[in-house]
C-alpha cells in the first residue's frame, strides 16, 4: 500500500553542511517520525545527482541492524531483520573528489 499524508520517517544526516568532503564518513539515522512509528525494513543507497542511478560512496554495514543487499556491492544498506525499529545509525563514505552532488534514495517498511 502507498501511504498518504505527512511522512511518518525521517532520514537526517550528521555534519553535511553544504556538501560533503570526499572520503570522509558521515553516520546517517533513520528514524520513525515525531509519533513514534515503527518501522520494520529499510534500503538506502546514495547516487550521483546528474544521472540519479548511478551508485556514490559505501555504507560500512555493522551486521546487526544492517547489511549490504545481495544485488550490490557496499553502496547500498538495508535492514538485517523485520524486527520493529525506532532508529538505525549507518555510516556512509562520502565518494572519492570529483563525483559531484550526491541524492539518497531510500524506503522504509512500515
């Protein structure tokens, strides 16, 4: 089912002011919106701004919460079980100089 109405999750990114710095980590917190919404799943991934599909930067997966989906190397994250979340911290690595702007596309599963 698609959800209607205000966004009951939110994804907010440490220190990217402006832009990020080429190979530097930033930690990434997913998160269920201001009325405390669960959420079972997630998947994550970073792409360049200019084409939308081409993946930018890694995810250092912990293993616990997160992982690396088979179909992709570490550019992309997403949950380790369907077991009910608050909040999942994942640190991403900023793409190497040169790469450009950066969009996330990501889910959640409710």
């Amino acid at each position: 089912n698609t959800a209607t109405g205000d966004v009951p999750f939110s994804v907010n990114i440490s220190s990217l002011d402006g832009g990020y710095t080429p190979g530097q980590t930033y930690t990434i917190v997913l998160a269920g919106g201001s009325v405390n919404t669960d959420f079972r799943g997630f998947l994550i991934q970073g792409r360049l701004m200019a084409d939308g599909t081409t993946p930018a930067g890694t995810f250092v997966v912990n293993g616990a919460t997160d992982q690396k989906p088979s179909c992709t190397d570490s550019t992309a994250a997403t949950h380790v079980s369907a077991d009910e979340k608050t909040m999942v911290e994942l640190t991403w690595t900023a793409p190497s100089t040169g790469t450009g702007p950066v969009l996330f596309r990501y889910a959640f599963v409710d």
